[in-house]
C-alpha cells in the first residue's frame, strides 16, 4: 500500500529524477533570491528600495511601466537638483557681485584717506580748511574717469585782528 501510495502521490511523474531535480533546483533558486531580497531591504534605505523591489516581475510589460514610472521619477529628481544648483549658483553670483561692490568701495575709501594724509601733512595749521578732515571728507567727490578722488585745494584762513 505504501509503495502504490509514493508512486501515486505526483501522478505519472513520480519516479522521474530529471524532474525532482529541476523542481529542487527551482526551489533552491527561489530561496536564493527571497534571501537576497530581505538581505537588500534591510540594508537599503527609502530611494534604493525601489531598485530592489523592481526586480520581481511577473510580466515585461508590468517591469517597463515600473521602470517608467522610476525613470519619471528620478528625471523629476535631476530637475529639482538641477534647479537647485542654478538657484545656487545665482545666489553666490550675486553674493559675489556685492562683496566686489564693497570691495571697491573700501578701496576708493582707502585711497580718499591716502590723498588727504599726502595733502594735510604739510598742512597742519590752525588757520587751514585742512584741519577739519570730516569737511573735506564731505566736499571730496569720486571721478570715474580718472579713478581719483577730486579734493578741495587746501586754503590758509588768516585771521586779522582789528
């Protein structure tokens, strides 16, 4: 009874090697992969994820909407860096721009102050309009064409007593 019973159980097939052994084969195949999947997951975060759950598929058709829709996915990703890099890139140009604006403007305030040292210091007298620096600070004027600073010439005030 038990030897008719194995010979049933799996039909016609039953005693065929070929067959147990390509059913192993599938089997050991299939835990093969199943490990490896819950191996990914474990180590793979939100994004690669997607990666690793694509690989199952039951048709091509369902793998290229799948792909599709990653390949969607990670061009909307490219844009927005892609965005990002050129807002970026703006933002420090014109970071740029201004550290240059204050840049030049420190310089042309260097050279005022050099200008008026060269000039007062043969000047400093009582009776001078050079001895108010914040006066010919205020009457300086910037020429842009030469790249100098235009400086009131000094003037000596006597004063008579009467």
């Amino acid at each position: 009874l038990q030897m008719l019973e194995r010979q049933v159980v799996g039909g016609e097939q039953a005693k065929n090697k070929d067959l147990k052994e390509k059913q192993k084969r599938r089997k050991k195949y299939a835990d093969e992969r199943r490990m490896q999947l819950v191996a990914a997951l474990q180590q793979s975060n939100e994004d690669s994820g997607d990666w690793v759950l694509l690989n199952v598929y039951d048709s091509i058709q369902e793998e290229v909407r799948a792909k599709s829709k990653l390949l969607e996915k990670m061009q909307k990703k490219l844009r927005a860096a892609e965005t990002e890099i050129k807002d970026l890139q703006s933002e420090f140009e014109l970071e740029k721009i201004d550290y240059l604006g204050t840049i030049r403007r420190l310089e042309r305030d260097l050279m005022l102050f050099q200008q008026l040292l060269d000039q007062v210091q043969s000047l400093v007298r009582r009776d001078c309009n050079y001895s108010n620096l914040e006066k010919i600070k205020r009457e300086s004027v910037w020429d842009e064409e030469t790249g100098c600073w235009k400086i009131p010439e000094p003037v000596v005030q006597k004063t008579r007593l009467p």
